[in-house]
C-alpha cells in the first residue's frame, strides 16, 4: 500500500464506519459475521487480521464465535488504528502499524490470518498472499473478504452504475474526500476475483481454495488452508 493510499485512509478515517454502512446498505455487518461460519472449528485460536482499519472484522468475529483466543490488527493508517483501540477495548485484542506484504511475525504464528476490503489496495497482493501463508501454522487458514463483480449480466450493469456514479457522490458528500471513492470502485473493477484470484492463493500455496459469492456476487470471501 502506497503512502498515498495510507494517507487516503487516514483522512477519512473518522467517517469511514458509517459511509461503508450506508454505501452497502447496511450489508457491510452481515458480511463481516459470515466469516465466522467459515473460521477453523476449535477453541483458543490465534487470529491476526491484516488492513483490520477501524477493527470491523475483528469485532465482528468476537461478537460471532466463541474460537477466538487473541487477535492482532495490522495497518499502515494510524488514524484508522486510533479507532480500533477505542472500539475494542476489553477484548483481547492488540493493534500495530505494519503492511500485509511484511508481516512483522515469524513464520507459524497463526491459526487464522483475515483480511476484508484490503487486499487490493496492496502494492503487491501475490506478496500479501504469500505472507498470509507463512504466518500461518500447519492446518491454519486464510480467509479473505473483498469486492467482486456478480457475473450475470443484468446484475453486473446495475451494479457498476451505482459504483461509478453513487459510491463517489455519496462517500465524497459525506467524507469530503471524492477522490477516495473514486479510487474505490476503480480499484474494485481491476482487481481480479472468483477463480482468477482462486488461482493467486493456489499459486501462493494455498489448499482447499474455496470462493464463496455473496449478494448476487458483489463481494466474495475466499477461503484457504495451509
């Protein structure tokens, strides 16, 4: 992630929770907690979530399931940690500045590494991805959340009119920043999803690569093991 990006994130840091409820309707929650369906069946596991920003997903997990022992938050947006630390407290739960592309923890150190909606703002996802598998322990796994593209036709039209001609309206008019919601259905559109990326966790080791859609395709969590 660039220093721009970073500094993006940090200027729409306060307003960025509630944009995101508004601009997915509410959806953006619901996401979150499917996650927890998916996160490994046993008790006391060691969870690091990467790009955590306000600590959404890690939130969202504890409220979901009762497998999480400790979680660590990573991100490069200071002002986005600052949050986290507030809305989390009383969990067990730490946060740091650091890049997904160079996790400051050695190699098996997770059973589960997260990431939503932060993956394709990496300079280098395939480096991301590779890192996400070496913290992990044997039998851990990666699970992912991000942005896609529904593949029927119809569906797929409606969907990136609202994100080219809402999403920068509506962010930009509540954030103040334009730009940073510009570059959000940007990035969504270059960045490859379903198989395609299905294909780069395969490539970076992973097993049982699975994608599971979610509303009719707008977004998709990815699931891997090592």
């Amino acid at each position: 992630m660039g220093q721009e990006i970073v500094d993006m994130f940090n200027d729409i840091s306060v307003s960025y929770d509630k944009i995101n409820l508004l601009l997915s309707f509410g959806q953006d929650r619901n996401w979150r907690k499917k996650m927890a369906g998916l996160i490994p069946p046993k008790k006391g596991l060691s969870h690091l979530d990467l790009a955590t920003g306000t600590g959404d997903q890690i939130l969202s997990l504890w409220q979901a399931s009762s497998n999480l022992e400790r979680s660590v938050g990573i991100d490069p947006a200071e002002k986005m940690l600052a949050i986290a630390k507030q809305k989390l407290k009383g969990l067990n739960a730490e946060f740091q500045v650091g890049f997904a592309e160079k996790i400051p923890y050695p190699e098996t150190s997770f059973d589960l590494v997260t990431i939503s909606f932060g993956i394709r703002n990496t300079e280098n996802p395939l480096l991301a991805l590779q890192e996400m598998h070496r913290v992990l322990k044997p039998g851990g796994r990666a699970l992912i959340l991000e942005f896609s593209l529904p593949s029927k036709p119809i569906i797929k039209a409606a969907h990136l009119f609202y994100l080219r001609n809402f999403v920068p309206f509506i962010g930009g008019l509540f954030s103040k920043s334009p730009s940073s919601y510009r570059y959000l259905n940007e990035s969504i559109e270059k960045f490859p999803y379903g198989s395609a990326f299905l294909n780069w966790m395969d490539k970076t080791g992973f097993k049982n690569t699975k994608t599971y859609p979610l509303t009719f395709g707008a977004v998709s969590i990815y699931s891997g093991d090592k």
